[in-house]
C-alpha cells in the first residue's frame, strides 16, 4: 500500500466564493470528515 503526504493549512474562511478563489490561486480546498469535526484545508496543487 503505498502512502502520499499532502501539506495543507487551515482555511478561515468556507464556502462556494471561498473556494473559487482559492482555486484561481491554483490552490485545492478539501475538507477532513471524522472525529468530534471536520477540518477545513487547502494545499497547493
């Protein structure tokens, strides 16, 4: 099984006009479901 490390940071602010911008920078928005909350991030494509 192989494995792959993705280096994010948090995101401030969410939402459709959040992440179009974050995209235009050539960024990805994700989002981590589990635990207590999900965890909102973008990474570098």
């Amino acid at each position: 099984m192989k494995t792959i490390t993705i280096e994010g940071h948090l995101r401030t602010e969410n939402g459709k006009k959040a992440a179009r911008q974050l995209r235009s920078q050539e960024m990805v928005p994700g989002v981590i479901y589990g635990g207590s909350e999900e965890v909102n991030f973008y990474a570098s494509a």
